[in-house]
C-alpha cells in the first residue's frame, strides 16, 4: 500500500522531525526516505513507522492536534494557537476525555512512549485507572 507523499510530509512537519532523523530512527537510508518525494509516495510501513515514532516537540497547540484528527471539544486547552507543554496537554487531555480512539489519536501523533512517559511524570495527579486504561488501549493500538 502506497501512501501519498504529502501525507508523510505533513505528518513530519507536525513532529516536528525531519528526514534525517526519521531515517535515524527507523534505519531506511536518506537517500531512499528522501527519494519518495520524487516519485511522489511514501510506503505504508514508512507511515506506519512515523505514526509510532515519538515527537520531537517539547510544545504543542490545540490546532495541532485537531488537524491531526481529535474533536476541538475534548481538548483541555481549545484555542488553536496558545503553545503548551507536550506532557500537560497530553495527560490533561487523556483526564478530559478518556477513550480508544483518543488514545490511538494521541499515539499517532506524539507516540506511545511519549504518552507513557507523560502519564509517568504526573502519575501523582493521575488516577492509576486512567494509567491502566491507557496501557490498555496502547497495547490493542
């Protein structure tokens, strides 16, 4: 399966991670990563591999992740320009509004270590159900 190389593009620029430190991360060669844009798409694994590869980002906005997919409504934080720890805004917005396909949301952009580190970090302002939920939902991902 194919995937258009804008998508993977799109996707790096909300990281925050570029090219080479995907191929880094993932061991694909530069060369072949940097390639795609010339023949215009990007292979599924490729994707796959970004979706679970941690942001590089120490702070996000709340128009980030509502491009990436999460209703505007269960963010903690909602207006769209207004910068925020990575770690807060995730577990703030797990506390909000708990669920699968949030969690699988938040994966998908920050990756799942990321998720767990910043349920780790504040684990004494977080229910220990919410924590096991989240493993949960991140082990079924």
């Amino acid at each position: 399966m194919k995937i258009e190389h804008k998508a993977f593009e799109t996707l790096l620029k909300a990281k925050g991670i570029s090219k080479k430190a995907f191929s880094a991360y993932t061991g694909i060669p530069y060369y072949t990563v940097a390639g795609w844009k010339k023949s215009g798409e990007v292979p599924g694994y490729a994707m796959i591999l970004l979706r679970n590869m941690p942001t590089a980002k120490a702070y996000v906005t709340a128009g980030e992740l509502i491009e990436a997919g999460l209703p505007k409504a269960i963010l903690w934080n909602n207006d769209p320009d207004k910068k925020a720890p990575v770690d807060i805004f995730i577990v703030a917005t797990l506390q909000r509004a708990y669920n699968n396909f949030v969690v699988q949301t938040l994966a998908e952009f920050f990756g799942r270590e990321r998720i767990l580190a910043s349920l780790l970090k504040h684990k004494d302002r977080v229910d220990n159900k919410l924590i096991e939920n989240v493993i949960s939902s991140l082990r079924e991902y």
